[in-house]
C-alpha cells in the first residue's frame, strides 16, 4: 500500500494540475471504486460536474481534493489505485475505473485500480478536514504536528516499537516500508517496547523515519512493479536505495551481516541481526 511519500508524490502532481479546473463530465466505468458513495454510482457521476478543483490535500496516506464549493473528493488508493493525468484522446491507462473530463477540454483525471481495494466518493462539507480524516493523527511533515506530545504518546506504550509507528492514530503515514527502515537507520529492533525507550531514542527514532521519507520523496517514492506510479506513469527509485526493506539475505549496508526477514502481523520485518538485536527478554 502507497505510504505517505508515496502519496505526497501523488498529492504534487494533482496540486500542480488541478486547481481552478471545472468538471465537465465524470464516467463511472466500473461501480466498485465508488463504493463509499452512498448514493450509489449514478449519484457519484451527477454530483461532481459542474464544481472546480481547489489544491490537493493530504494527512499521512489519506488523501483528498478539495472543491472550491467546501466540499471534498475523497481518494483512497488501496493497494494499486492511480491517478492519472492524459490528454483526452490518448487511450486509456489498464484497469481505468473512473474518468473525469473539464470544461477546458484539457488532459483528463483518470483513476485506474487493478485491485480495486481504493476508491473514490464525495465527502460533505471536507474541504478543509473531512470528517473521514479526523480521527487521523498528524504525521512527521505536518507543520503543526506537537512533537514533544508525540513523544510522550509514543513512550507511554507497551507495544513493540513498529506497532507504535505503524499506528496510524499515534502518527499517521508510515507503513511497512519505512517503519523498517527508519528502525534500522536508529538501530532498534521493532519489537523492542516503546515504553523502555527514552525521550532522545524516541525522537532521534522519529528523525530517522522522517529523514529515510524524505530521500523517498526526492526519489518520486518506492515502486516494486507497476501498481504505483505517478500521475504522470513515471515510477519511484527509492527502492534502489533501501537498506532493510525487501533485502534478505543480502548484506547489511552498515555492518555487512545478512538482512533476515522475520513474520510480523500477517506481514515481514526486515532488520539485521547484528545491529538491531532483540530486547532483553524477547
């Protein structure tokens, strides 16, 4: 699933693209990404003609267009939705689910999903903060994210290290990807309790995670295979540049010791056992 670089990524090119643009005509070409549209897909294709585009938005992975009227369109890409941004008569993107046509005659919004898990629908009132993402926890590039409350929320917890982090209501945008990575920059082991942490490795750990999201973002993201790309179709080179992540059995950057992949909440870590040993106890 996109995290939050990749999702910055995203939220760029629709910002550098779309505000000021009225929809024209909207297409429904397949009903499951519209899902969470009460009203149902003919409602969905309807209700959006006619409004015009503010900047696009973003907290951690959740992503949202506002519209000039206080409304919002709500975007979750699940596993493999794109947006993509094309001229009119150029063909299609494989699994396009939704088209979006403007009074300007200018390139399309597509919105392809193969695994159609993402979706689209209209959020009431969510220009500024849908109420689908209030509950949401600010993440480590939000301007008015508390810090040093973080810090205080992260190190009253029990739970291993990476459960903290991959808790989107303690801070929200960091996956699997970069949990493992910013923990192998700060040379924790995931499982190691956030409570047995100190305020200085608690944040030197959090600028470990926003340091390794921020090369990501430079890097236009993590792409594996074409599930993710930009709006554009250009994909991420951050993969390239990973240290633990997806790399078993290879050598530790920094220490030369094969990485392990261990199972992790129905998922994989990825660490190195000489520089990320497990807690006491463990």
């Amino acid at each position: 699933m996109p995290e939050l670089p990749e999702v910055e990524v995203v939220r760029r090119g629709l910002a550098a693209a779309l505000p000021g643009r009225r929809i024209a005509t909207v297409s429904v070409l397949h009903p499951r990404p519209v899902r969470r549209h009460a009203a149902g897909p003919d409602d969905f294709a309807a209700a959006l003609p006619g409004r015009t585009f503010a900047e696009a938005r973003r907290r951690g992975k959740f992503l949202w267009l506002p519209f000039t009227d206080g409304d919002a369109l709500m975007a979750h890409l699940g596993m493999s939705g794109q947006f993509r941004l094309d001229e009119p008569g150029h063909p299609l993107p494989p699994q396009c689910r939704v088209v979006f046509g403007f009074a300007d005659a200018g390139p399309e919004l597509r919105f392809a999903d193969q695994r159609m898990f993402g979706g689209l629908w209209l959020s009431p009132g969510g220009a500024e903060l849908p109420a689908e993402v209030a509950r949401i926890a600010r993440d480590l590039f939000d301007p008015d994210l508390d810090l040093e409350a973080l810090v205080t929320d992260i190190r009253r917890r029990h739970s291993g290290i990476k459960r903290v982090l991959l808790n989107q209501q303690v801070v929200s945008g960091i996956g699997n990807i970069y949990a493992d990575e910013a923990l192998w920059r700060a040379r924790l082991h995931y499982d190691t309790p956030a409570d047995r942490l100190g305020r200085v490795r608690v944040l030197e750990l959090l600028e470990a995670a926003r340091a390794v999201m921020t090369d990501a973002l430079d890097a236009g993201g993590t792409s594996f295979d074409a599930l993710y790309v930009n709006v554009n179709g250009s994909s991420g080179y951050f993969g390239r540049s990973l240290s633990a992540y997806g790399r078993e059995d290879l050598p530790c950057p920094r220490c030369g010791r094969p990485i392990v992949r261990e199972p992790f909440m129905n998922r994989s870590s990825y660490r190195c056992p000489a520089c990320q040993r497990p807690p006491r106890g463990a």
